[in-house]
C-alpha cells in the first residue's frame, strides 16, 4: 500500500532562509508524488506533482521538490522564504487504485522576520 | 465561477443527530472527493465517487453515507453523529482522475459533534 511520510509537524525559518519540508513514500508501483498547500482558513491548493514520466510539473512561487528514488524522498525546497509562504503543506502519493490520494500528515510553516 | 462550494460552513449537532452536507461544483468534473482533517493526521478519504450515480469508500467511511444524484452534487450524511466526527469536511473535485489532472478544494466545512 502506498503510504507519505512528512518529518516534522512544524517547520520554523526566517525570511530569506532556505525551505526545507521532507517527504518520504512508500510505493510498490512508480510514484505519483505531490504536494499541496493550505493556508489558513482554505482549502488545498496544488503546488506541485511528479509523475512517472519523470517531470515535474507545475511549479509555484519559487517551490521545486527533489525525487530521489534511492532515498524514496520527494522534499520541498525552496531557496528564500518569504512571509507569504507562510502555510501547511502536504505531501501526497496517489494510491494503487489510481483514483485517490493519500496525504501525510502536513508540516505548518512558519517565516519569521 | 465559484468553483467547489460547501454548504454549510460551519455546524454544531449533538450526538446522535444528522445531518448532510452539500458539495456543489460548476465545473463539469467527473470525480468527487470527500475527506476529513484533524490534528496530526492530514487528509484521509472518507468516499468518492467517479462519475454521476457511482460512489465507492475510502480510508475511513464508517458513520458516513454519500450520494451522488447529480453529476455537479456530492452529498457526504451522518445519520448518527459521534464526537469523533468533529472534524474539518473537504470536497474535492477533478477532471480526469488525481492521477492526470489536479484536485480542487473547497474551503472546508467545520462540524462539532458534542
């Protein structure tokens, strides 16, 4: 069964510091990986997606994620933080039934001055 | 357009009372989501359904009841509600499947069963 790691709840920066939110999958099949932003108060929004063709589609405000299968990680990156990215994210795998997404448990991000 | 729009927002029931909550999308989507959010957890399927007059259950249906009468109406029911139903309600909806296309949210329904 495919399953999403997120390691830590909560992820504290300052601004302009790197963003770092880790993901770990399991998958018995090639992944379809990703990741997902909520802020306050709203429903989740994409950020980006993986899929087994080996792109990354749609990146936003800065954000890329990493795939390294050796490691079965699929980590948010992003090189400056901004206040605005203040949100929780989520990474996601979609299951073996191909018509549902399983989420991790989020990690909230806060920027600090 | 409004997108995906849950009625009602917020709710208070007591414990063994039920009630419905509407999921309504002007987007001609095929497929419908519906999921909960508590603390710690992130999002886990409660059901969906794949086109107009199908559902099938997800990670977590029991308690739960869900028709889909109208291709553009996704209705999740809690015949007898549980304190451990209070939760954040998300609908989702998608084209062509979460595999090929992208899930659009509503802004949630918050239910408090006491």
């Amino acid at each position: 069964a495919q399953s999403v790691t997120q390691l830590g709840s909560h992820v504290s920066v300052s601004e302009g510091a790197l963003v770092l939110l880790r993901c770990n999958y399991s998958s018995s099949v090639p992944p379809y990986l990703f990741w997902y932003v909520q802020y306050p108060n709203q429903g989740l929004q994409l950020l980006l997606k993986y899929t087994s063709a080996a792109t990354l589609v749609k990146v936003i405000n800065g954000f890329e994620a990493d795939f390294k299968k050796s490691e079965t990680s699929f980590h948010l990156t992003k090189p400056s933080a901004h206040m605005s990215d203040a949100a929780e994210y989520f990474c996601a795998v979609l299951s073996g039934g191909y018509n549902k997404l399983i989420f991790g448990a989020g990690t909230r991000l806060a920027v600090h001055p | 357009n409004a997108g995906v729009t849950q009625t009602p927002k917020f709710r208070v029931l007591k414990t063994g009372q039920s009630m419905t909550l509407l999921c309504a999308q002007d987007m001609n989507h095929e497929y419908m989501y519906w999921y909960r959010q508590d603390p710690g957890m992130g999002l886990r399927l409660i059901h969906y359904s794949v086109g107009e007059g199908t559902t099938a259950k997800g990670e977590v249906p029991d308690g739960y009841n869900v028709s889909r009468l109208k291709k553009q109406n996704f209705l999740l029911g809690l015949e007898s509600a549980a304190p451990s139903q209070t939760s954040v309600y998300f609908c989702a909806t998608t084209q062509r499947g979460v595999g090929t296309g992208e899930l659009f949210f509503g802004e949630g329904s918050r239910l408090t069963v006491l």
